[in-house]
C-alpha cells in the first residue's frame, strides 16, 4: 500500500486538556506486523508535553502517543492501528 496522508487541524486531548494545533500525518501498513503505523508532528508548539493522546481530526479519532520535540518546536505523534483520518484497506492477497 502506498502511504497515505493528512494535513490539516487536529485536537490533541491529553488527559481533560485539549490543544487545538495543525498536523502532517503519514500512515502505512508496516510489511513486518500487517499493522498500520500512522506518525507525523504537530505545528510548533509550546503547549504540548510527552505522553498519552487522543488525536482528533475533522474525520476520525485515534490514540496515541506524544513524542519527542524537534528544534523547531514540533512534537512528534505516532499510533499504531486505525489513524484518525481515513486510510483504504491494505489489498487482500
């Protein structure tokens, strides 16, 4: 399957607070485990820590984690199964 992505705003509730922040998301079925892996970052920020998320888009949810953060005050996102943005169905065999 190819990656498939999305861009675009996205809330991030991290226990009872949620951030409002743009995201670039990538998904694709990692070959290894036949599990879709979805990763990408968030705007700059300063309002985000490590930890526990709920990523929503204007078309799906998903959980997730809070990463590290670059030098550019992004903070890496990563999941691992449905994406919180719509992926086709890897092809069956």
């Amino acid at each position: 399957m190819d990656d498939e992505d999305y861009a675009g705003p996205a809330t991030l509730t991290v226990g009872a607070r949620t951030v409002e922040v743009r995201v670039r998301l990538i998904a694709r079925t990692e070959p290894q485990d036949g599990r879709v892996h979805w990763f990408g970052r968030t705007e700059a920020t300063t309002a985000l820590e490590a930890g526990d998320v709920i990523v929503t888009t204007p078309v799906g949810s998903a959980a997730g984690r809070i990463g590290d953060v670059d030098l550019w005050g992004r903070y890496r996102l990563a999941g691992v199964g449905t994406p919180p943005f719509p992926c086709p169905e890897p092809p069956s065999d």
